[in-house]
C-alpha cells in the first residue's frame, strides 16, 4: 500500500462488515459508525433497498461508457436535476469529488474566459490538479504545487477568526464572543465581505473565473460562515463576471436537515454545483450540475469520462434518492442535530478541553483546545488519547481542521436519537479519562 495512505489509530481497526450505522471488525466487535466512511454512507452500510438496487443492475448491465445510451444514468440524471432549483439541469458524472471538482473549475473558467479561482482558506476540494491549489489545509498541499490563479480569501471562521460574535451562525450553539449587531445585521459577514473585496481589488483582474466554497466546511472541521455572508460574496465575485461553484461534497443530500441542499442554507442559487460522497452511499461516484448555457462550452471539444454515469453507479444513486425520501433521513437529521447539539454544548462548561461545538443536522464538530482565552488547539498526542477512548468504547468519530483538534460527528442518516445519545455518553466519559489522566 502508498505510504500515503494514512490509517486511523494506534492499533488500526479491521473492518470486516457494516450493516446501517454499524461495523463490525474482524473479531466481531461492533463500533457506532459517527463518521459514515467519511461522510460517505450517507444511508447506512449495505442499506437494503441500495444493495438490492446494485445486485440487480450488476446482472442486467455493468459498463457501457457514454458512447452508447443506457437508462439508469438519463433517469438518475432526471431524478437529480428534479431535486435542484432554478436552471441548474445538466449533469456530468464522475468517480469522486476531486474530479467533480476538477471539471467544475475548468468548467468555470471556459465559459468565463478567465484564470483567477477565489477559495477559503481552510477549505478542502480535493487533491487534483487543478483542485488542490483550492484546497488551503496545509497538511494537503504537496511540494511543489502550482498555484497560479487560485486566491484564497480570509476564512469567515466566527471562533477562530478574527471576527464574529454571539449570533452569527445557523446553529443553536454560538461562541463566547461579544456582539453588538443590529437586527438583521451582522458585523463579522461584513468584515469577511470586506476582506474578500480587498483581495478581489489588489489580487485578481477586473474579470474573473469564480469562487468555490462549502456551505459547511467539512474537512476543515465543521466551519459555520457567519449569517449573510455567502450572499455578500456571490454579489462580489458576479460584479467580477465570475461563477459561483457550491462543493456539496460533503454538505448535500440531506444532511444539514433544514434542507436537501447546504447552498440552500445560505439563500442562493449557484452556476455549478459539485456532489459525490453520500451520492450513491460509497459506491464510486461524483457529479457535476450546472446550467444549459455553461454547459454549452463543452459543445466545442470531445469531454470523455470512462466510468462516469456507469450503470451500476446511477442505479445505486438512484435508490439512495428514493431511500432519503421514503425513510424521511433529512427530517432525521434536523431532528436529532436539534437534540444532540445542546447536549454536545454542555461539555463546553464541563471541560476545558472544549472550546466549540457547532454544526447544523447531522454535520457536528466538537473543537479541543488547550486553553480556552488562547483557544491553542489540543495537541495532536491529547486529541489522540480522547478519540483512542472513544474508539475503545465502541464509537467511532472522524478528525479534521487545521490541526487536526476537531472531533467530527457526521454518522449515517439513518442513525437513532438512542445512538445520539450514546455517541455523546461515550465522549463525555472520554472527556473525563482524559481529565483524570492529565490533573
């Protein structure tokens, strides 16, 4: 195996099965999956009705490629669409999200006839060539990596940042800042509005390509922008003829439970929508949306992906739709983030190895810090010492942020109220470990 692969834990579970939001390893021990293979299984390992769907496809047709015509990727693509708003009706199929990602700021950048791609600093797109000078998390970034015509602005981040306060974010947790907003107003969404138009002034031509950005940054651990600023920055990268590109990568399908779309949080419409993950619950697939007229660009050269829009991926995708649907997992997941959260926030006065939780449905992370004032993240070896705990405990948590200090709870949607509960049970008794083992 690539020493690039990296496994989790000091003693690396074997996974033998999964079944909804369980695995098993290879001794039969079963651990809560709150991770979903990285915000993958979005309806749970081995779903029955998606397995049906993929075993039954898997004895009609495999592979075609696009060259021919085959039924589950134009219905899949009908489906899909039906599901976004506005003019957003062409799909292109991939095999991941760094290649939705990929083709979405070439895309762009066809259609606009410019170079220059604004980013956040701390978001995550990707590792592909054109995507992974978007991606600014040091850990990801390679050397040598070309970086030309890739801008990262501030990150709108109200806890680590520079600016926000008690009511910025769409969650019913908010940070320990001072805030002397308005109704209706928010200072921090007008600072990082600021702050971008600042870069958009001194770094990029008067025309540019676009902006990428999550709705909710996944791997950089679960970052709320403040209430507004999405807006404000769509304004500014249009007077710039640019496009704007929503990474649904991790954020659609459901899981922020307000709605099916994380874009849709922030009150706009896109030009280019990318999504993989939880598209077809871990088979390989990713997808690009966009509209008739951006679409258009490619009419003047050959665009081929060999696996995209395979059969048994959109047939798979398709059941996922359908499951999302007849088993009500978006109202699930506003349901139960509704209940786990102000549970997840009562660790912040009980230990002062938390400094944040946050989130909004099922896409949740817990912040550790070393000092709350400093707000000095755990260090790699603490952080290690919680999340071993929790592993040992049967409950498996994901790891991102800059320094790797954010806990990430981003299960299976089919997940309970009940596996709540005890995700948060197991975390407070490695909490309290950690607090024994450390006095």
């Amino acid at each position: 195996m690539s020493p690039a692969f990296v496994t989790y834990y000091k003693e690396p579970v074997m996974i033998n099965q999964g079944h909804m939001q369980y695995l098993y390893d290879i001794h039969g021990k079963r651990y809560l999956d709150m991770f979903a293979g990285i915000v993958t299984v979005g309806v749970g390992h081995c779903h029955p009705t998606v397995t049906k769907a993929l075993k039954e496809q898997a004895d009609r047709l495999w592979h075609t490629t696009n060259i021919y015509l085959n039924e589950p990727v134009h219905e899949y693509a009908e489906k899909l669409t039906s599901l976004l708003p506005g003019d957003l009706k062409v799909c292109y199929f991939t095999n991941s999200g760094s290649e939705a990602n990929d083709m979405a700021i070439m895309m762009a950048r066809l259609y606009t006839q410019a170079n220059d791609i604004i980013s956040h600093r701390n978001g995550f797109h990707g590792a592909s060539p054109h995507v992974v000078p978007a991606t600014s998390l040091g850990a990801w970034k390679p050397s040598p990596t070309m970086h030309f015509g890739v801008h990262p602005t501030v990150n709108p981040d109200v806890y680590r940042g520079p600016w926000g306060g008690s009511h910025c974010r769409d969650c019913p947790v908010q940070v320990d800042r001072a805030c002397s907003c308005a109704p209706n107003e928010c200072q921090a969404a007008n600072r990082y509005a600021e702050s971008l138009e600042d870069l958009l002034v001194h770094c990029t031509p008067k025309r540019i390509a676009g902006m990428i950005m999550e709705p909710i940054e996944g791997f950089g651990g679960t970052v709320q922008y403040p209430k507004g600023y999405v807006k404000k920055a769509q304004k500014l990268i249009k007077e710039r003829n640019g496009l704007i590109i929503a990474d649904e990568v991790q954020t659609g399908f459901g899981r922020l439970g307000s709605h099916f779309w994380g874009f849709q949080t922030h009150d706009i419409v896109p030009d280019i929508v990318t999504m993989a993950k939880s598209i077809a619950n871990g088979f390989p697939m990713g997808a690009v949306v966009t509209t008739p007229e951006i679409a258009s660009v490619y009419k003047h050269f050959i665009t081929f992906n060999t696996y995209g829009g395979n059969p048994m991926a959109c047939k798979t995708a398709s059941a996922v739709l359908d499951v999302i649907k007849e088993e009500q997992m978006q109202e699930n997941c506003a349901v139960l983030g509704a209940h786990t959260l102000p549970r997840l926030a009562k660790l912040i006065d009980r230990f002062d190895v938390v400094g944040d939780v946050r989130g909004k449905g099922l896409m949740l992370g817990v912040e550790l810090v070393a000092d709350k004032q400093t707000k000095t993240p755990l260090s790699p070896e603490n952080v290690r010492l919680i999340w071993e705990d929790c592993k040992d405990m049967g409950v498996l948590f994901g790891k991102g942020g800059n320094f790797g200090s954010v806990l990430r709870l981003k299960p299976p949607m089919c997940v309970t109220k009940a596996d709540c509960d005890f995700a948060v049970d197991v975390l407070e008794a490695a909490l309290i470990n950690y607090q024994k083992r450390t006095k």
